[in-house]
C-alpha cells in the first residue's frame, strides 16, 4: 500500500472523525488520500489555527486532536500550538510534510529540520526515513499521545516516503521498551496518605488539570464529599469540582481568590492531584505553604518534587488513585478548620464594583454565566479577559474550561472554540475574548462561518493589551509603553464582512439582550464587541514572586 | 557545584544523542564530557555524561531523562564503585636528547609512544580521569604541542 493511503488508513484505524490543517506541496499524496476519505477535514486558514482547534477539540472530547501541516512555513507555524499542547499535556498528532529524504540537508525548497525544531516542545518526534516504518510509527504516535502523561507528537513524513509502496500491517501491538507509563499507585503509599488525612486538622485539596485529563472528576469530587475536605483548583483544573458545591473554593494562584489562597496557605497538609506547582500558583516558592506536609498524585513522575519538596508522592493514574484512597480513607476531624474556611469565604468574596452604572468585564461574565446557566464550553484567550472568565463563571463539569495555561497564548481561544464546537456540536460554545488576543487568529472566523458554527466571541474590548497595561499601571509608573491598542478594526462590520453576526453592547443594560441574541442564532457565529470600562483591572492580584500575604485585593484609592 | 556521572541506555537510532544533550543545554548547563557507542546489543547504546550541577537538578535531568521515549534506562554513576576511564593523546615537542627522560614518565603512566619523529613525539594515555590529569601536567614541562581527549566512559563493578 501506498504511504500516503497508509497514513490515512491508519487515522481511520484509529477512530479519527475529524482533523484539520492546510495543505502543501509535499502533503499533495496525503491529500489526495483524504479527498474522499470519511475524515472530516477542516481547511483553517493558518496553520496555527489548525492546531490550536485540534488542541481545542481534544481538551472538550477527551480523543487524540490530529492535525496536518505542510514542510518549512507550515510546520513551523505549528510551533506555538505544540508548545501550547505540550505544557498543558493536551494528546495531539500532528502530522508534517518533509522534502524528499534525498534533499533533507540540502536546503530545500520549503524545507525545515522539523524534528529539531520541535524536539523540546513535543512529548516524542518522528522522521519517518523508510516506509517500512510508517505503520509502526503513526500507531505509536497516538500511543504515546494519548497514554503516560499525554502530549503533542509529531510525525515529519518525506514526500517520498508518501509515494512509496510497502506491504500495511497496522495490527501489531505497540512495544516501546523506553516507555512503560504508570497507572497504578503504590499501595503503601496509598496506605501512608489515608493516614496522614485522617491525622490533618487543616487539610486542602488542590487540583489540577491532570484530573480533567484522566477523566477523575467523579471521583475527585467523591473523594472531597467523603472527607469533607475543601478543594480549589488549578486553572487548568477548573470544572473538575462543581464551583457551586460549599466545599469549592475555587481557583487559586496569582488571580485566585482569597480564600483559596489564604486556605492553602494556611494548610497543615496540601494534597495535590494532577497539578505541578506552577511558579503562578506558588507565588514566592520559598513561603509557599509553610506548615503543611504534602501528598503529591500524579502520572509523571517528573512532575514530584519539583518544585515542592513532596513528603508522599504517588506516581499514578488519578482515577485509579483517587478510587483506591476513597475505599479506605476515613473522614478527618476538622470543623474547626472548615468553620474558618467558611468565614474567610464569606469576608473576602471575589470583589467588582457590582454597583457602577459602567459596563464592567466582570459584570458580562457574570451574565453569560447566568444566562447559559453555566452549561456552555468556555474558551479564553490569554490576559484579563481569561482570568475575569475564569473567575466569574462557575464551572461545573469538566472539559467546559479550555484555555492556554501553561504556555498562556494569545490567539488560541477562536480556534479551540471552533475544534471544541466541532468535538461537541450540541453545547455552546462561547470564547471570552480580548480585543488584543482576537486579532491574533481572527482568520479563523471564516472557518467557524463556513461550517456554520454557532461560537459567540464575546469580545472584552477595553482598548488596551490589558494584563500587561495592569503590570504596567502597577509596577512601572503607568508607563503604558506599547499597551494601548490605538487603532483597532470595527469588529461589529468585521462579522459582518466575514459573514457572521456582529453585534454592539456599550450599556450594562443592554448586555443580556446581545447574550440573548448571540445565543438564538444557530448557524453561524456571532461577534459581541463589549465596550467595556477600560482600565478595569483583575483582583485578587499576587504580585510575581510574591506571597499571598502581599495580595492586592482591590484598587487602592 | 559537583560533578556528576550519569551512563544512559538509549536506543541506538539518529536524534536520540539530540534529545538527551538538549535536557541539559535547554538548562544552561555545559556538559564536561561525553561519549557515546554501540553496546553488546546493536540496536542499543551507552550515553556516558559528565557534567557539573546541583542535586535538584541533576534529579530532575534524570527524571526527564527517564521520560524521553528512546531512553531505556538512567544510571547515574556519581556515588557508586564504577571504573572511569578516558583516553588522551598528547603530541610534545621533543629533540631526541630528551627521549629518554619521557619514556620513563611514559612508562611510569602505562603511557603508549604512538608516533616519533626528528621533533616530536605522541603518547596515548588511558585510565581514571585524574590518572590523566597528572600525567598531562608532568608532560606539560615538555611543551604540548597538541592535546586531545575522549569522553569518558563509566562502568559499573559488581559488589563481591
């Protein structure tokens, strides 16, 4: 069988409904494999766009995201995208086009060296330099993707290799000898964190985006309701714990809220499920959680220890975990510890000026939130518009929060909502946006129009790169070098010209009516340009580098 | 800063090299010595690293070490009965008056004469690291006209 109808024969063998990407010279036999393959193809209109949409797909279904790039150009526009995936261990495979492997070296026309390029940003990387290879590699790819810690992986395929001819054998069962992840928690150590649970008087479970990918939600919200022991979230985690139960405390980290961070804080024991320590959630690392021991679940072992000294690591699966640590753990002694929870939960609610007759960000959140019932997928893109989207809608289920952590890249959130859309057509799916971040990827809009994609972009637009005009405001004088967006497009005639609805709100009032609208509109995307108050900023604020004793929690005056 | 010595299996195929010494350069650190070679298996090979670092890490490069999917398996080697050995060949300037002088160092260090003639003369070396370093600064006195030296390779003794 041909190369190229090996490489789709083997994505059908793999359940793959949907990918996206942009052809090229070298992927002209591939594509013409997939012309009329059952695969449905989505032609995006940059090559960052169909990652970050294969990125999207993945993080609100759950499956591998796959998507196609041509050599040189086209495979190095997917860089963000594997760097956005591989920090937020989102399963991708991610195919490119290579020049023939007689000019690999030679500098080509449209040639790269793909797999160097893309070597630290992928979970694993494959030349494909004899056909004989192929099959084997595609099936590890989604292997490695999907399985262990998940991860982008690339697979740099010569035209060459497309074009010639082997015998197909896609049966053979995937052995990496390298490569033997670990699902299983150590029974002692299982054993040694019940107790420890059971001795803690101020305990806090902190979570993360691990829990949504190993599809732990149910368990991790047993686990929390059978111990009585308070959750925040990462993040990334954010949904894996109804924020409307009373033992949620919502996101913690640089923007959380007071509570979760004053709780973690003030912890004796941290027991962290599928999360890193990232440097935006630990603030200044050395006064992080001075007085709690920590119990560390996690698949990667790489992830233990890091960054926290960890006193019970179990490396594992954490659906697996969680599951072994409900049969035997028993409920700690702490109303007292719960009591003072509550009380900082009740004194220190998230803050916005609810009462100004201006039309704030928050406020917009807050009513797309009541009036999809907090049952729509969100996605972000990256600075304030992200954070008031993650602090003012109350997740409940998992996969409904998609937005670019680890990384935190702009432009990311209208492709996601365009694969989130396509992996699940019967939610809405809304991208909270900045008037910064959308003009990053606003191509894809054309994509979302042509396949009749009914995403509300609701657009913050404060006229300003607002995040960093807050540091700015904050830390450097109010020197706004860079920050205000001068000359911005009409985003209500934009829609219109790319053939979506676009709608203006300037008023508090009027801002359910347009969420309204957006929201009967079934065939096509709407833009929602909210002209909103424009050097709001986000709070509570934990400065770089700083401990949560140093929150900002409001202007000062 | 310490130094550290860490013998990686890896599948013996192109970029794994690539992916290995990556870890280390995508954190700054310079790799003091290295070398790499087929084993008793074909399809596998030993990575020998010597680099300077502090323990955490040095920790976490053998754990990302460990995830990289052609990595078989990471020994580390720093605190453990392991025989190091490295190879140098050094070339001095020598007019035959002095011959006899550096036989005797070279007999001395087990040192190997590879190559004479009217002006100079090549020795090889091979044993534990600081065997060579002592041998390189006696011969030093001679004028080196030319040092090169392998990367260094660790193995593991068995306990009795």
């Amino acid at each position: 069988m041909k190369g190229a109808r090996q490489v789709v024969e083997s994505l059908i063998k793999e359940n793959v409904e949907i990918m996206f990407g942009y052809p090229g010279g070298v992927l002209i036999p591939i594509f013409h494999e997939l012309h009329d393959s059952p695969i449905n193809f989505i032609l995006t209109r940059h090559e960052q766009g169909a990652i970050h949409a294969a990125d999207g797909y993945a993080r609100a279904t759950g499956k591998p995201g796959v998507c196609i790039a041509t050599s040189g150009p086209g495979a190095t526009n997917l860089i963000t995208g594997l760097a956005n995936a591989h920090m937020d261990s989102i399963p991708l495979v991610v195919i490119t086009g290579q020049v023939s492997t007689d000019m690999i070296g030679n500098d080509a026309f449209q040639e790269a060296d793909v797999t160097g390029i893309t070597r630290p940003v992928t979970k694993h990387n494959y030349l494909v330099q004899d056909i004989h290879d192929l099959a084997r590699i595609i099936k590890e790819a989604f292997y490695i993707a999907t399985t262990g810690r998940p991860g982008p992986v690339l697979i740099d395929i010569p035209v060459n290799i497309s074009n010639s001819d082997c015998e197909y054998d896609y049966d053979k069962p995937v052995d990496i000898r390298g490569y033997k992840p670990v699902y299983e928690g150590h029974p002692m150590q299982i054993k040694k964190a019940a107790q420890m649970i059971k001795k803690s008087k101020r305990p806090v479970i902190y979570s993360g985006g691990g829990v949504i990918l190993g599809d732990a939600s149910k368990e991790l919200t047993e686990f929390a309701r059978k111990t009585g022991i308070p959750v925040t979230t990462t993040l990334l985690g954010l949904g894996a714990f109804p924020e409307t139960d009373e033992l949620s405390l919502e996101m913690l980290g640089m923007h959380g809220t007071y509570y979760a961070n004053h709780t973690v804080n003030e912890s004796d024991l941290l027991i962290a499920v599928g999360a890193r320590f990232d440097d935006r959630v630990t603030g200044k690392i050395s006064d992080f959680i001075p007085n709690a021991k920590v119990i560390h679940i996690d698949i990667d072992p790489a992830s233990v220890s890091k960054n926290v000294v960890v006193d019970i690591p179990i490396v594992g699966d954490c659906k697996h975990i969680l599951q072994e640590l409900i049969n035997i753990v028993e409920k700690p002694d702490i109303a007292p510890w719960i009591q003072e929870v509550k009380q900082m939960k009740a004194t220190h609610p998230l803050y916005y000026d609810t009462e100004s007759k201006k039309l704030k960000p928050q406020y917009v959140v807050e009513r797309i939130y009541e009036i999809t019932k907090g049952d729509a997928v969100i996605t972000t893109e990256v600075g304030q518009n992200q954070m008031w989207a993650a602090q003012f809608y109350k997740f409940s289920k998992p996969r409904t929060f998609i937005s670019s952590g680890g990384l935190g890249t702009m432009g990311f959130g209208l492709p996601a909502a365009i694969g989130a859309q396509l992996g699940v057509p019967d939610k809405r799916v809304i991208n909270i946006a900045g008037d910064g971040s959308i003009q990053m990827n606003i191509q894809e809009l054309i994509v979302a129009v042509q396949h009749r994609l009914p995403i509300v972009i609701a657009i913050l637009n404060n006229g300003f790169l607002g995040m960093v005009r807050q540091w700015q405001q904050l830390f450097y004088d109010k020197r706004y070098s860079q920050t205000c967006i001068k000359c911005a497009p009409d985003f209500v005639k934009l829609a219109e010209a790319y053939g979506a609805l676009g709608i203006r709100v300037d008023k508090k009032d009027d801002v359910d009516e347009a969420i309204e609208k957006a929201l009967s509109i079934t065939d096509r995307p709407v833009i929602i340009d909210f002209t909103v108050e424009k050097e709001e900023n986000v709070y509570p604020f934990v400065p770089s580098g700083k401990t949560v004793k140093e929150t900002i929690l409001r202007e000062l005056a | 800063m310490e130094q550290y010595v860490l013998s990686v299996k890896v599948e013996n195929r192109s970029g794994v090299l690539a992916r290995v010494v990556g870890l280390f350069s995508a954190r700054g650190y310079n790799i003091d010595s290295l070398s790499v070679s087929k084993t008793e298996d074909s399809e596998v090979s030993v990575i020998t690293i010597v680099v300077h670092g502090n323990d955490r890490v040095i920790e976490q490069v053998k754990k990302q070490l460990n995830k990289l999917i052609d990595v078989i398996k990471v020994y580390d080697h720093t605190n453990i009965p392991a025989a190091q050995r490295e190879i140098a060949i050094v070339k001095i300037q020598l007019t035959p008056v002095k011959r006899v002088e550096v036989f005797q160092i070279a007999q001395t260090f087990g040192a190997e004469i590879i190559d004479i003639s009217q002006k100079s003369l090549s020795l090889q070396v091979v044993g534990h690291p600081t065997k060579i370093e002592n041998f390189i600064d006696i011969i030093r006195n001679y004028g080196i006209k030319e040092l090169i030296r392998s990367g260094r390779v660790s193995f593991a003794r068995d306990r009795a």
